[in-house]
C-alpha cells in the first residue's frame, strides 16, 4: 500500500502547487501594480515585477480620499453587519432546523427567495425607506439592508441539522429553558459554520459597492469601495491608486481567514454529551 | 457574561451611528461625477460662490462615474434628487421635456443672452418650447492621435497624415502588420473607442440630421449613412482589416505603439503626457470624407450639462450656481486645469487657453464640431455598437445590419417622445 | 396556563424567529411588493408612469433577449457549478488529509481568489485570454489546437468568464466542505477502517451521506448563486477602460441580472426590468425547489 500512498501524495502535492500559482496570479498582479506608475500597469504583455518601482500610489489613495475614514467606515459596518447577521442566522436557523410549527416551510422559502431577486430592483424601495427613517448618510443606514442574510440562515441550518437532537431533549428534560439551551448547546456545537458564516459576510460586505454608494452623501459614511471606485473616472481608470487601494484594503480579509480557519481544524467531537 | 456584554456593547454600538447633522443655511445640493481633476476645481470654485453669496453653502457630492447613474436614477426615481446635477447631451431631449427639470430663470439668464454667449451646439440639446434647461460642462470633440514613430517605421510621412477617408484607409493599410498566419500583430487604426468611430463617420457623411427628431426617426438606414457604415466594413473587415476585436482584445493599443491612429477627445492628450511620455505622439483633425471642404473637417461635438432639479427650493440659486460655473471666470479653469474646451465663444482661440499646437487644434476643432445626435445615451450606443458587432463580428452584410439597427432605434425615439 | 408540547414549540419558534421576520419585512418583503408595484407600470424615470397591468410580461415574453439571456444565465450555471463542487471537494478532501503539510497555507491561498479585488482578477484574466498574445492562446498554438477569440467571440466568451467564475469560488465552497468535513466524527470512520472499508468504499458510504447536508448548501447556493451572477461578467466585459458593452459580444455574455440592470439603469425602464425581475424570482426559486427534493437527503442524526 506503501507505494501507492506515495504517488498519491505527490500527485496532490504537484496539483495543489499549480492551484496555488492560478490563485494567486491576480494577487500577485495586485500587489506588483500598486507599484507601478500607471503607464507601467497598462503595459501589454504585463511585467510582474515593477520596472520603475514606486510608492507613490499609496500616498495618492490616502491623499484623493480620505481613506483612513473610509476604512474605519467599513470596520464599523463589518462590524455591525457581522454581528447582526451571526445572531439572527443562528437563531432563525435552530427554529428552522429543530422546531415543528405550522408554517415552517413557507416561512423558510420565503426567507430563502430574498436571495433571488437581484438587489438592483429593490435598491429604491430600500432608498426610500432609509430616506423616510432618516437614516441615510450613517453608518447603521449603509449596514441596513444586510442585517439579516438568508444565506446565513441556511448555511447555519444545515449545521444546526446534524447537532443530535438528543443533546436538546436532555437539556430540556433537566428543566433548561430555551434560551439557555440555543446559548449552551447549540451554539458553542457550531463554531466551525460560525467561523465561516463570519467569514462570508465579512468578506462580502467588505465589497459591497453599490448601496453604500447610494445611501451614503458624505464622508461621514462612505465605505473603502466607494474610495477604490473613485480612482475609474470618464477618460480612463487610474488603477495603479486603485491597486495599491486595495492591497490595503485585503489586510483585513486575510487576516481575519488566517485567524478563524484554525477553526474549521479543530472540529469538535460529536460524541458525548455537552453539559 | 462576556459573550453577553459584547452583544451589548455591539447594540450600543449600533445605536450610537444614528448620527445625522442640521444646517441652518441655504444648501445648494450638487452631484457631479468624480474626477481627479475637476473636483477640486469644482470645490475651489464652490469655496468661490459661496464667499460671493454669504448665506449659501454648496454640497458637493462626487460620485464615482460607474455608479453615477445608479445613485442618479434611484435619487430621482425616490423623488429626493439633488438641486443641481450634470447630464450628457443624450438625455437632453428626453429630460428638457420630461419636467424633471426647472429651466433657467428668465431673472438669471435670458435666452438670448444664452443664444449670444455659447457656441449653439453646446446648448442646442437642452433648448425646449423656447426655454433652456440645462448649460454646457464638459466640452470635448474629437480629434485623431497619430503615432509618428509608427508612421516614419510605415515609410510614412507623419507631418502628412490622412486628411481624408481614402487616405485614412491606406495609410492605416499601410502600417498594418500581419504574421504568418495572418492575424494582426499591429493595427492601423485603434478602434476600441467605438462609439467615437461610428459617431464621427456618421456624423461626417450625412448632411441633414442624423436623428431626426420632428419625424422621430433615424436618417443613417438611408444612402449617405451607408457610407459612413461601408468605411467601417472596409475597415474592419477583409483581408485587409486594419484592427480586429481580437487583435489586444480590452488593452490600450494606441498607448501600447500596437496601433498608429487613435480617434478620442481632446482630453487623452493629458492623459498620454502623465502615462505614457515616451511615445512620440501628434494631434491632428479628423479626416473629412472624400470630396469634403479639408479646411474645415467636420468633427463631432459631446458635452454635458449642469440642470437644475423641478423638485429644487431654490431655483433661482441653483441657476445662479450653475450660471457662475458655465461663466467665463470658471470655464478658463475647466479649460486650464482639466483640458476640458470652453462652450463661451468669446473664449474660442483665446491666446491664454491655446499655449501649444495640441492645444489650438483642439480649440479648432470646436469651431468645426456638429453635436452628437442621439435621443439616449447608453440604449442609442447599444443599438449602434450593435450594428458594429454584427458587420464585424457576426459577418453579417451592411445593409442588414444597419436595417436592423436604424429600426430599433426608430422604435426606441418613437417610445421616448410619444 | 400550561402550553402543550407542540404549543410551546411553535411559541418558542415564533419567538426566536421575531427578530429576523421584522427586519425581513422591512429589507426584503416591502421591496418586493414595491418592485411588484413598479412592474405593472410603464415608466422610464424621465416621465411619468403609467399604469399597464401585466404588459410589460407580456412583452417580456416575446422578447428575444429575454429568452437569449436565460438560456446564457442557465449555460453560465450547468457550466460553473458543477465544476466549482468538484474541484472545492477535492481540495477539501486533500486538506484534510491528516498527514498533509502547509494545510493552514494551502487553504488561506485557495480562499484569496475570493477576496481578491475584482478590477484586478479581470485584468489578469483578461490578459490570460487575449486572443493573439495571451498565454492560454499561446499554450493552446503550441498543443496546435485553435485559438479562439475569447471575450471578442461570440461563442467563446462566455466559458472564458465561466473560468473565471469558477476560480472565485473554489474558495468559498472549499471552506464550506472542509467545515463539513469537520462535522463527521472521526470515530466512525476509524470504525469503518477498523472494519476493513477501503477508502473509496469509506467515501461513498460514510463520507457522502453525512456531508449531504453540507453538499445539498453548497449546491442549492452556489445554483442561486449562478442564477444570479451579476459582478464577473459585468466586470469583464465593460469593466474599466474597455470601453466594453456589458452584454458582450452581440449579448454572448447577457446574464439575465445585466439583462434586468440594463433594462433598468442604463435604459431607464424600471417598470419592464421590474417585470423581467419577478421572472427571474420565479425561475430560481421553482430551479430551489427542485434541487431541494431532488439531492435532500434527512438523516437521523
């Protein structure tokens, strides 16, 4: 069996390298364009390590944007969004996947078909709700329509779906009430889709250009995108600023994946019950 | 509790950015794209106004070009626009009738005052029963880049270049190069601005309207637009094409020296200074079709317009306001700092604004433009790249694809000014 | 006032559940009644609207790009799911190999090209498949097969931005099996060796079923999320200073969410890219549903 081993072990090895330079090509472009003066970034074929090195490019972004109010803005709202989205998730996710109640199904389609309409065409009801409540141009008005993610609700579901259901009829038996048994037993049984629920929304939310753009009118709310999109103008893009934008703006993601996937390692057993 | 103090502190968190801000003053809300050139000399000229007009506070939003018409659109359609915006000119039918906009104020700016102070293609777009609605920004032609280094390898001339079609044809022909399998590995003409080259042989070959809108139709279907879409055909297609779609599909050939003409506004030329200083590049007018008087080769004229929201409170202001941006004092700023040209016609061939050969043929081509005639912006060059996808791409005959093509957007004017 | 069991559950549902109802009415049940609103009427933002009733579906259904635009959205998803789910799987499998060094490595790279900036993602690939001096172009003369024109062909564009889609992706679904993975106690598969399973029979029978939950999210999610995709092809066609039509060449690329934007912000008829909305609403979620019964497996945990 020795041998095969092996040549299975090389043969993952060798396919996950070229995996890893396909991954990280435009990465590596990313990072080698934010120094390059913006003739150099448009060259054909692209050079990979900068002719005429420069940082310049990061002084602009923080000098034609505020970027640093940019960037707390969106730790703000990541956080905010984060935070909103775990716990609504989890909680609509345990009724889903554990409660019986009339209703069930049609309340879980209909959570689920949010995700199916394009969120251009419920940009201006949303605008004007925001208008009427007052909230636009702050922080919670560009968090808003994100506090609640069917996505997340699903994604936990499926999680909370293979926690046995033992582990909560004991704890109901020994007189747990039902907001100790979601704070107890289930949730510390789903850090792993916790950890990557975290990750998702941060990582998307990070990005989301387009409603902060509208629903924000001054600095006092505007997100890293809406820095990044600034540098693509009418007569051409100057991408070289927009680069080295968001190389400092990819800290964060990384960082945060880095720090949470240790999570999705060391799983937690199954066996056993939880007290 | 820990976990039970952070959700708290994330509440509070959540509560405390509620913040919002009251202004006493007159605010005068203005949206414009951003551009890293205009905008600080839109709010240097803000700081201007507002100093001259105690009392008012301008709010500049820039807004990002992609998504400017998202957060316009959605603005409007939620009926919470700003009081002054800016709009291409292939909206200023549409939006001149439409009543979303307050014209100007007979008290601000008369008619006449308007018709004798800019050049009548920078306005004549946003003229509606009688009145104005919108004044000019944003003023380009189009001109063509030459690549003399490319010419001169061609065995070229580039103090000659093509002053008419036939000659465009054969010397883009020229610098053409092929490898051995016959796929272009340099172009003649660089034509990824596309709605530069059909616009400007369309507007060159027909003699009348190019949209006529009292008949709410399109003229191009018929002989004289046939022409400007045959130079295309010659052009593109054939063994002897002088670009490819897939010749540097989505990069910058002119910029590249991958490609001896470039047609683009005036404006690339500060953009070929900062990135690309190296390339031995000239400006010069378009070509005239054959036959065409040469001393005066039409070229078409693009601008925007500064309008003044019909929802506004302050209309008379808001027309003071964008009256003072389209003022000679602010148009010699565009024209210096962002290498915008100038709709004043006391401005054209100012010796101040012209301090280089660039410059003057620039400021020429201003005298020689006819504006863009289209009811639309994105929708009328859709239907028009169209036709050049299905002669170039799709193989499809001339006059196939420019039938299709000049019934759709007939259909389209018919839909917009029922 | 003793509750019964049963009513003490839905009690605690309904409890639980207030919170994610409320702002769902607010974010998503308002707007889709507003859009539904908006969908009966003719209205192009410069005039004003006029009621129509259930024209604009009516047009919606002759329209050739209606049609043109599912069947790309439906292409773009037969394409990228399926190959998403089996290369995520296999790298979550290789990751998870107890004896594998650098996983951690491995698995932060694997995950970048989803958080990777999307200007700078279109520009490489871009590059990677220009057609006369690009490197697939390149490889593929040298293997002497033909080299299509990719995103300047009508026919070849789309699959080029379908790699591409497959390429953010991998990372997202990756992570998701790889948690899954996680939830599979280890006892039972040193039991199955114990038993002399060999490890394809390990897989088949003791792997799949217990990721089936995991499998059936990431399938169901990554089809809506297909039916949907917006960014990737918007971005590579008409993204920057290609001075690009969204829709690619003669619409080749025309996902039906560009299809509906178009409609909507480009040539201001809201009513009608409205309408053209709620069909798409109406496709995923008939599309949800039958992959729910389809590949839903219960299991008695």
């Amino acid at each position: 069996m020795k041998g095969a081993d092996y040549v299975l072990k090389v043969l993952v090895y060798f396919s996950l390298a070229i995996g890893v330079v396909i991954m990280l090509l435009p990465l590596v472009w990313m990072f080698s364009a934010s120094f390059k003066p913006l003739g150099e970034v448009m060259r054909t074929p692209p050079t990979w390590i900068p002719l005429q090195p420069t940082v310049n490019n990061y002084k602009e972004v923080f000098r034609q944007v505020p970027f640093a109010k940019y960037y707390l803005n969106s730790v703000i709202v990541a956080i905010i969004v984060i935070g909103s989205v775990l716990i609504t998730s989890s909680l609509a996710a345990y009724v889903f996947a554990k409660f019986e109640f009339p209703g069930k199904q049609i309340w879980f389609f209909l959570i689920l078909s949010s995700l199916m309409v394009p969120f251009q065409v419920r940009m201006i009801p949303l605008y004007r709700i925001s208008v009427s409540m007052g909230i636009t141009d702050t922080l919670f008005g560009v968090s808003f329509p994100w506090l609640v993610d069917a996505f997340g609700i699903f994604l936990m579901r499926q999680f909370i779906i293979t926690i046995p259901t033992e582990l909560i009829e004991v704890a109901r038996i020994d007189g747990a009430s039902e907001p100790l048994i979601f704070w107890r037993v289930i949730l510390p049984n789903c850090k792993q889709a916790l950890s990557a629920l975290a990750i998702f929304t941060f990582a998307w939310n990070w990005e989301e250009f387009l409603w902060p753009l509208i629903a924000s009118n001054s600095n006092a709310s505007r997100t890293i995108p809406i820095g990044l999109q600034s540098f693509a103008e009418q007569y051409g893009s100057n991408v070289h600023w927009q680069m080295a934008g968001a190389v400092v703006a990819i800290v964060p993601l990384l960082l945060v994946f880095m720090l949470l996937e240790k999570q999705f390692v060391e799983g937690i057993t199954m066996t056993g019950l939880k007290g | 509790m820990r976990k039970g103090s952070l959700v708290l502190t994330w509440v509070i968190l959540m509560s405390l950015c509620l913040v919002g801000a009251a202004s006493p003053q007159v605010v005068i809300r203005h949206w414009q794209h951003h551009h890293e050139s205009r905008t600080p000399v839109l709010e240097s000229v803000a700081k201007e106004f507002e100093k001259r007009n105690p009392g008012v506070t301008i709010e500049f939003e820039p807004i990002p070009y992609d998504a400017y018409f998202d957060k316009l659109l959605t603005a409007l359609a939620s009926k919470t626009g700003p009081d002054v915006f800016q709009v291409p000119m292939g909206f200023g039918i549409e939006m001149s009738r439409s009543g979303l906009l307050a014209p100007v104020p007979e008290s601000v700016f008369t008619t006449k005052e308007i018709e004798a102070s800019f050049l009548p293609w920078t306005v004549s777009q946003f003229k509606y029963n009688g009145k104005y609605y919108g004044l000019p920004t944003d003023v380009q032609t189009l001109v063509m880049f030459v690549n003399d280094t490319l010419l001169k390898e061609a065995g070229l001339d580039p103090n000659k270049p093509p002053r008419t079609w036939s000659e465009l044809i054969e010397q883009s022909r020229i610098v053409t190069k092929r490898d051995k399998s016959g796929k272009i590995i340099q172009g003649g003409l660089d034509t990824r601005y596309k709605w530069a080259v059909i616009n400007l042989f369309l507007h060159q070959s027909i003699n009348g309207p190019v949209v006529d809108v009292a008949k709410k139709r399109v003229t191009y279907g018929e002989r004289e637009g046939l022409e400007a879409w045959n130079l295309i055909a010659q052009l593109m297609t054939g063994p002897e094409a002088v670009d490819s779609p897939t010749f540097l599909t989505g990069q910058m050939k002119f910029e590249q020296e991958r490609a001896a003409f470039y047609i683009n506004h005036p404006v690339t030329r500060g953009r070929l200074e900062l990135n690309h200083p190296d390339i031995k590049w000239s400006v010069h007018h378009v070509p005239a079709p054959d036959g065409h008087d040469l001393s005066k080769p039409t070229t078409v004229g693009h601008h925007w317009a500064y309008v003044a929201n019909a929802k506004t409170q302050n209309q008379k202001l808001a027309w003071q306001w964008i009256q003072f941006l389209a003022s000679e004092e602010v148009q010699r700023k565009w024209v210096l700092e962002s290498r915008d040209l100038p709709s004043l016609i006391r401005l054209v061939n100012d010796p101040e604004l012209t301090p280089d050969l660039e410059a003057k043929i620039a400021m020429d081509s201003l005298q020689f433009a006819r504006p863009f005639e289209g009811v639309g912006r994105n929708d009328v060059d859709e239907i028009r790249n169209e036709i050049w996808d299905n002669i170039v791409i799709g193989g499809m005959s001339v006059e196939k694809a420019v039938s299709a093509g000049a019934m759709a957007e007939t259909n389209l004017i018919q839909r917009k000014l029922r | 006032m003793r509750l019964s069991s049963s009513q003490r559950e839905t009690l605690w549902a309904y409890i639980f559940l207030i919170p994610t109802l409320v702002l769902f009415g607010f974010i998503v049940l308002y707007p889709f009644i507003y859009a539904f609103y908006l969908s009966l009427l003719e209205w192009g933002i410069f005039g004003n609207s006029t009621y129509t009733g259930l024209r604009n579906y009516a047009d919606m259904l002759k329209d050739n790009l209606f049609w043109k635009s599912i069947g790309i959205t439906l292409h773009w998803t037969a394409g990228v799911v399926p190959g998403i789910i089996a290369i995520s799987l296999l790298i979550a499998l290789a990751l998870n190999i107890p004896t594998l060094k650098l996983k951690g490595t491995f698995r932060t790279i694997y995950f970048i090209p989803v958080v990777t900036n999307m200007v700078a993602a279109s520009f490489v690939w871009r590059w990677l498949f220009e057609p006369t001096f690009g490197v697939v172009n390149y490889f593929l003369g040298l293997l002497g097969l033909p080299e299509p024109g990719w995103l300047a062909s009508t026919k070849w564009a789309l699959p080029a931005m379908m790699v591409v889609g497959i390429w953010k992706q991998i990372g997202f679904a990756m992570v998701i099996f790889l948690a899954g993975l996680q939830t599979i106690p280890k006892e039972i598969k040193e039991a199955a060796r114990i038993d002399g399973a060999s490890r394809w029979q390990e897989f088949c029978r003791i792997v799949l079923p217990l990721l089936n939950p995991t499998i059936v999210f990431v399938a169901v999610m990554l089809v809506i999320n297909a039916l949907r995709v917006f960014t990737i092809p918007y971005v590579m066609s008409a993204g920057g200073f290609t001075y690009g039509v969204p829709g690619g060449p003669l619409n080749s690329t025309r996902v039906f969410v560009i299809h509906i934007y178009d409609l909507g912000f480009r040539q201001f008829n809201i009513g009608y890219a409205s309408a053209n909305a709620f069909a798409l609403l109406l496709l995923i979620m008939s599309v949800t549903i039958i992959q729910m019964k389809l590949i839903e497996r219960p299991f008695e945990y």
